[in-house]
C-alpha cells in the first residue's frame, strides 16, 4: 500500500514513498503533530489536539470538526467534542452525535485519527477546522473556522511495473481430500461392527468424505486407498496379522456401501505405526525423550527387540505413551483421488471462486484476475486466494509478491518472495522490493540480473533509480 505523505521525510524515503508538497503551517496552536496520508483509495489525516490548558464553563463545550475543502466541495471528518464537566456527563448519558465522534474533558491532548475515500478533486484541497463554542443549552457563542494544511501530492518518482506470471493450464486437474479414522475393534478381532463405540462416528467421517465428492456434478472419484496403522505393542507377527486384517475389513466396508469399479478401491497397512510414535515423542515434553528417540530409532533392533528395550529402559514413559498415545497411533487414513472439469465461463470461475475454491487451477483464477480492473480490491483478492489454496506454487507466490509490493507490504512481499523459484520474473519483483527497502544497490543489480534474463521492465525500473540519485 502506497502512502504519500505530506510531512516531512528524508529524501531517500520520498523515492519510494512519494515525494510531499502540501504544506503543514497551521494557524490554530493546539493542532499539533499534523499529519495527512493517502494511499490510492483512501486518505487518512492524524493530529493531536491539545486541550490541556483550555477553560470551560461546566455546561459549556466546543466542537471541533476537520474537513477537506476546494472549489465548493466539502467532506467533513468525524467530529471531536471538548466539554466542561457536566456537558461532558450530560453527553455521555443522553448526547446525540455521530458514533465516530470522539468525547473529551478539558485538560487532555487528543490523539485523533481519520480516514475517508479519496477522490481526485482533494488533490490541492485544503484541510480545514471549524470551530464551535456552545454553551448552556447547546446555544452557539461563536464559531470559527481555521485553515490546518494545504494538500498537494506528487507522483512516485520510483513507481516500477509489477510483471505478473500466467500460470500454466491443467491438463488433468486431479486433487485429493484426506483424514484419519479410528476404527474400534473387538479384542484380537478384525471384523468391523459400525455400530461398536465410537464406529458409527468415524465411519460416517469417511462416507461423508467421499459423497460429497461423489455427488458433486463437477468431480469424478478416480481412487480411494485406505492405509491401516496398528499400534507397536506386542508380537510384531501378531500386529501385522491385525493391520493387514483390519484394513481390508474397512475397504470392504466402504466397497460395499458404493458401486465403485474394484479398481478404484485401493488399500495398504502398517504392521507398527513407529513413525507416529516418534513424531509424538519429539514434539513431548517427555523425561528421558532423547534416550526413547534412540531406542524408536535403532535400525539394528527387531521391532519386537525394540519393543522389549522401550519397556523395560523407560517403564514410566512407556506406561504413559500406552495408556495415551498408543490409542491414537491405531488408525486408518483414507484418501480419496478425484478429477474436477474445466471451466471456461468467467462468471462461473468466480462463483466456484467463492464457494470451492480448491477445485479452480492458478490459470482459471488468473483468466478472472484478467477479467477485472487492475489494482481493485477484486483483482487483489484472486491472487490472495491463488497463494491461499497453492500455498507453495511458485508462480502463486511471485504473483501474490507483487500484489504486496504495489500496497508496501513489503514483509508480506518478502515472505512470498522465498517461494517464488528462481525465474527472471522473481528476480525482478526482488529487486523491487530491494528498493522499496532502501538498498538500491541490491535493487540496481537485481535489474540487471533481471534484465540480462529477458525482462524489459526491469531497464526502465534501474533508470528510474539512476534518475533519482538513488543508484549508479
């Protein structure tokens, strides 16, 4: 987000921040700290309104009301009222102003802060306070209007043009929903009972998963492949006997309640879910959890051998991780593969857009970005999202950068920046924020790097630079 700023910065800041003009003289001495910003759609005027030696009555109160005015056009900002002690009660209880009004006793300084859509005719405006003294009965004493500020922004003398990425097109747009169920079994059993304990709940998770899916008109489900997990305790001939029992009872469970081709239907086991142990463990807090990563990790031990080791070396932690992790380790993952059609109508993209995402490829959302005005909050939105839903596509990331640097999110624009690849293109938007940063010879020698590499834009981005002093 771009601000042009009207007080005074130093020179390096006005290359990149926009350069003021507006003059901040102010013939009302309790304005003090007047500051007035804009960003392409929005102005925003701060100050500090200092009250703390001012005299009034109990009843009495002035009103202070800052407005941007040129050539008979006026836009008021919210309003401050200042009150003696019992019109400051009075409004407190019963006083009828706007909800942006800020209330205030005598005796205070101010903070004031404003904002308000900008429109081409502030430019060269001027700001303005007017001044109203009521005193009992709200009756107006008197009123004045003082001059704060005279507006006038100049254009960015480093104002580069962002280079954007076109995504390529899906050929085959196959994405993939996932979960975990915990499926509960008789003791030594494998068969599958859907109505035993917590059954009806975690079967209905994976049947929920693939209707919708199944029903959606736009998807076709081209695989679902369950993957079983037993727990490490016990013979290890014994666990996988269980894993390997247990999973095909629930792909023939899920098989049963669909006409799926047999194909579709995929599954796999683990006869001891160590993986899961180790990962628990390391993330613990655990006494001794460096010695059990050892034991969790010695390849020259049997899993039984291993089994044995953890048990009787850490007889507390192993007690512990049986009772309350075992359980969890004793899963089933499920996956279900499916394809979503093309679509090419931009209206429908940005339905899909709003409600389903994840089934639109970068390059429809790009087609809908190109649809829009360049820079509205709508244009900005899609690649937002594109980065949302392909959080480590290069290509998302580059955009989403540019998207930031042109609103001087620079930190954002960074973060994007370490996944967008090493393409000329993400050379070039890293010289922009390299300049936008303040270290321009950085910036000077990522244009050219960008510019050896094909990217016109990045000569003009260096000249600009050169222009302004800034690099050589």
């Amino acid at each position: 987000m771009r601000l042009h700023k009207l007080c005074a910065v130093a020179a390096a800041t006005l290359a990149v921040a926009g350069q003021a003009l507006a003059q901040t003289h102010t013939d009302d001495s309790r304005v003090k700290a007047l500051k007035v910003e804009r960003t392409a759609n929005n102005l925003f005027v701060t100050m500090q309104l200092d009250a703390s030696d001012l005299k009034l009555g109990a009843d009495a109160e002035i009103i202070y009301t800052p407005a941007i005015t040129r050539d008979g056009k006026s836009l008021e900002l919210p309003c401050v009222i200042v009150a003696g002690r019992n019109r400051h009660i009075q409004n407190l209880r019963h006083g009828k102003f706007a909800a942006d009004a800020t209330l205030s006793r005598t005796g205070k300084v101010i903070e004031y802060s404003a904002k308000a859509p900008y429109e081409a005719w502030m430019e060269s405006a001027r700001l303005t306070m007017a001044e109203e003294l009521r005193g009992c009965g709200s009756q107006t004493v008197s009123t004045a209007v003082r001059n704060l500020a005279v507006i006038g922004f100049s254009p960015d003398r480093f104002a580069p043009e962002y280079v954007f990425i076109t995504p390529e097109a899906e050929l085959v747009k196959t994405r993939e929903a996932r979960g975990s169920a915990y499926i509960d079994f008789e003791v030594n059993k494998i068969d599958i009972n859907p109505r035993y304990r917590r059954n009806p709940e975690e079967l209905q998770k994976i049947r929920g998963t693939i209707d919708i899916i199944r029903n959606d008109g736009d998807t076709r489900i081209v695989a679902v492949t369950i993957e079983g997990f037993a727990s490490p305790e016990g013979p290890y001939a014994e666990n996988e006997r269980l894993a390997k029992g247990r999973t095909e009872a629930l792909r023939n469970y899920v098989r049963g309640l669909y006409t799926f081709d047999p194909s579709i239907m995929r599954s796999s086991w683990v006869a001891e879910n160590w993986d899961g142990l180790r990962k628990y463990v390391a993330d613990s807090d655990l006494a001794d959890k460096n010695g059990i990563l050892a034991v969790i990790d010695a390849e020259n031990l049997e899993p039984d051998a291993r089994e044995w080791k953890l048990k009787n070396a850490y007889p507390e932690q192993y007690r512990f991780l049986l009772d309350n992790v075992y359980p969890a380790l004793r899963n089933s993952d499920y996956t279900v593969e499916y394809v979503v059609r093309s679509y090419t109508d931009i209206e429908e993209i940005k339905a899909v857009m709003k409600s389903a995402p994840q089934k639109l490829s970068l390059h429809e959302m790009y087609a809908v970005a190109q649809s829009l005005e360049t820079g509205s909050d709508e244009y900005r939105e899609v690649f937002e999202v594109a980065v949302r839903m392909y959080p480590d596509d290069p290509a998302a990331n580059l955009n989403a950068a540019n998207i930031a640097l042109g609103r001087n999110e620079l930190d954002r624009a960074a973060g994007y920046l370490t996944k967008a690849g090493d393409t000329p293109e993400a050379a070039y938007a890293r010289g922009i924020l390299a300049a936008k940063s303040g270290d321009y010879d950085r910036a000077a020698r990522a244009f050219g790097d960008a510019a050896t590499r094909g990217v016109k834009q990045a000569a003009d981005a260096a000249a600009q630079l050169r222009e302004s002093g800034l690099a050589k």
